[in-house]
C-alpha cells in the first residue's frame, strides 16, 4: 500500500479495501504524528458495534449539525461515491479536494504502510482541522480495540450500537471475543452510553467499564411518541443512544434544544435502511442487514408488512465471507423465495455452495441463482402478478449500492 497514486480511486474499490485491511494503531499513530497530530484537540464521539453504528451516527450527525455546531463525520463503508465518507455540517468532501488532502497525506507518510480505511481516517482528521470543526464522531470501522479511529486519543464520548456477531476472521469466533474487541475503545473518565444488549454482552460492557472507571447509561428504545426518519422499531433504540449522548454533551456545557432534537430525529436520512423504492412503478424494499443479528431485525420487521403470510421475495446477495446459513434461518419461512444474485466485484454466495450444507433444509425450489441483479429484477417482472408483499433486497450494503446505481440508470 506504499505510495499510492491518489488519481486512483480504485484504491478504495469495497473489495480492494477489505482484501488490504490491516488492524492495529503502530502505524496509524506513526502516521499522525508524521502529520502534526490533526484534530488532536478536538472531542470526538466514538460510535462502536457491529450493528447500528451508522444509523446513530446518522441521528446524531443531524441534530448536531442542526445546533449551528461545526461538526465533522466520518462513516464507513462508502454506498456511491468514497467522499461520502467524509462529511462536515452533513456536506461531502469535494473530490478535488479529497485527492488533493490524500496526494499530500501520501506525501508525508512515505515508508509507512497504510491501509484504504486508515488512509481515510487521516484525510478526515486533516480534512476537519482545515474546516476547524469544533467537534467530531467517528464510526469505527471494524471492531474497535485496533481500529484506526481509536488512534484519535480524545475520545471523552463511546456511543454502542447492537454488538453480534459479523467478522469473526478478524474479530474472534465468539460473541464475547468480538465484544472485548469492541468494547476495549473504553477508556478511563470514558462517558459510555449503549443500547439494549444480550446478557453475556451487558456483563462485559460493565466489567470494562467497572475497571476502567468509566460511567455508563444504558438506555431502552424511543417511545412510539417520538417520530422518526428512519424506519424500523429497531432505529428507536438507536435514536435512544443518540438521544443519551446529547444529554450528555448538554450536561457538559452544549446548549442544545429539545425542538432541534425533535426536528432533526424527524429528519434524519440514512440510504439503505428499510427504503422503499420504486422499479417500474412497482414497488422493493431495501435494506443493507448482512448479519444474523441484523436479519433476526429484518424478520422482526416484517411481522408489520401487510401480506407477509403469503411469501416474500428475499433478493440477496451476500458476500462470501458472511454466515449466509444463520441469515437465512432468521428471515426465511416456506412460502418464500430467494433470489441469489452475486454482488459485482466481490466474492459472493452461489447456489451450489449454499446447498452443500446440509443444515439448512432448502431445495432448488426455495432459491433460485442469477447472474446479476437485473436477471433477477426481469424474473420478478414476468410473474403473472407483482409480489402481494414488496419483495425485499438485502444481504450487504454493497449489493444495496449495486442497486442505487441500477435504478439511476
């Protein structure tokens, strides 16, 4: 990864970018001291946990942004376009600026091998410091204890989404494993809020922060009262931590309003989240749920879609590195179909594979293969009649992509 030509974008390519991830802080730290510490002095909100992460980010990205705060943000993985990943006052990086920042970022950090995501990490940090924003929130990447977001030492602030069980070849095989991963981003005097978790997850949190001296506030789901831009009851306890992290920065001296609040939790926006789309006047859901955890929310939700009972058409694509057979258990019943297409560019779930276990009890007559995602959008349109329920398109944020860019052509 060593001396990188910024003019190829290509670098951050999904696939390219986790085919070079590497955790661990030496090199980021040697980094950002090569580049005079950006942002060193500026409070950061770190949002850890393997489901969740963007959608509080996304609320709290909109409330304080609303609070005429200069706010800087960095989420990730990229859905169109990688500058989407850096954001200050909810506004992208422009290009032309983010290759410039990254030509000069590579410049000074010759001799240091940087990942993609932590190549990122510092074009945010220096992007920030060029904008002087007066405070940031950094959506790790993977897990949390190695993360490049963890370089940044004034982390007052570690917001915790749904913590399960996804990455397992970086993260450890159990969810305990995985949780001291996450949670190890607790640091002494460290405000902790986090959302509902299973039990052997809480009693970890707890431990660490017990150890740690940190403070914790554990927080339950929204009320029905509280409306809100993102859809799903799932996105109420998101909204909860983003509402607790508030009241905190509030206690610490920000002046923020309930009304913005309100109005900015009505208002948030966050692609890929159980959105539905129009395809030739007819309409599919879309959501980005690649995990067990995520899908075992999916299959909650669809308890509320009318017509359920009669079958869904579960259009996934899955990379091949996910645990498609748990996936599948959690939102498939009978009379559903799945469609499987690959994700382009990626390695992806085929049939063949997918059959070879044999504790999942599906035929060819529950799934059917596609070359791509259009072969598969051509099938649904020659049923005799449109699905009664909305099929549903999921299995990665990347097959999500793949459709964005679909439709807008």
């Amino acid at each position: 990864m060593e001396n990188n030509n910024s003019k190829d974008i290509d670098l951050f390519n999904p696939e390219k970018e986790r085919e070079n991830i590497q955790l661990g802080l030496s090199n980021m730290n040697q980094a950002l001291i090569k580049l005079k510490n950006p942002c060193i002095d500026i409070p950061a909100i770190q949002i850890v946990g393997t489901n969740g992460k963007g959608s509080i980010t996304a609320f709290l990205e909109k409330i304080l942004s609303s609070s005429n705060l200069n706010i800087g943000v960095t989420t990730s993985p990229h859905i169109l376009d990688v500058n989407e990943r850096i954001r200050v006052n909810g506004n992208k990086i422009e290009k032309n600026e983010f290759t410039k920042i990254l030509d000069e970022i590579q410049d000074k950090v010759k001799g240091i091998k940087l990942s993609p995501f932590e190549l990122i990490i510092c074009c945010s940090l220096k992007y920030f410091e060029i904008k002087k924003v007066n405070f940031l929130i950094l959506e790790a990447g993977l897990g949390g204890r190695l993360d490049a977001t963890t370089a940044h030492k004034l982390r007052p602030i570690i917001a915790l989404g749904k913590i399960g069980v996804d990455h397992k070849e970086y993260l450890g095989q159990t969810i305990e494993e995985i949780t001291k991963e996450k949670v190890a981003v607790i640091n002494k005097d460290s405000f902790v809020v986090s959302c509902d978790q299973d039990r052997n997850v809480k009693e970890i949190i707890d431990k660490r922060v017990r150890n740690k001296g940190a403070k914790i506030s554990w927080v339950e789901k929204l009320s029905e009262d509280w409306e809100l831009g993102l859809k799903g009851d799932f996105q109420r306890q998101n909204a909860a931590v983003a509402i607790e992290v508030i009241k905190i920065l509030k206690l610490l001296g920000l002046s923020i309003s309930n009304k913005i609040i309100k109005s900015a939790l009505k208002d948030t926006k966050w692609p890929g989240r159980l959105d539905l789309y129009n395809w030739k006047n007819k309409r599919i859901l879309i959501d980005c749920a690649h995990n067990p955890s995520a899908a075992n929310a999916l299959a909650k939700e669809r308890e509320n879609w009318i017509y359920e009972d009669k079958g869904i058409y579960w259009i996934i694509g899955m990379q091949q590195q996910k645990d498609i057979y748990s996936f599948i258990k959690e939102i498939f019943k009978e009379q559903d179909k799945i469609l499987l297409v690959p994700i382009q560019g990626h390695k992806s779930w085929s049939l063949r594979e997918i059959l070879r276990n044999s504790s999942i009890k599906l035929t060819c007559d529950h799934i059917i293969e596609f070359n791509n995602l259009d072969k598969a959008f051509q099938y649904l349109d020659t049923l005799d009649n449109w699905p009664l329920c909305h099929p549903v398109l999921t299995g990665s944020i990347f097959i999500i992509a793949e459709f964005l860019k679909y439709i807008n052509n």
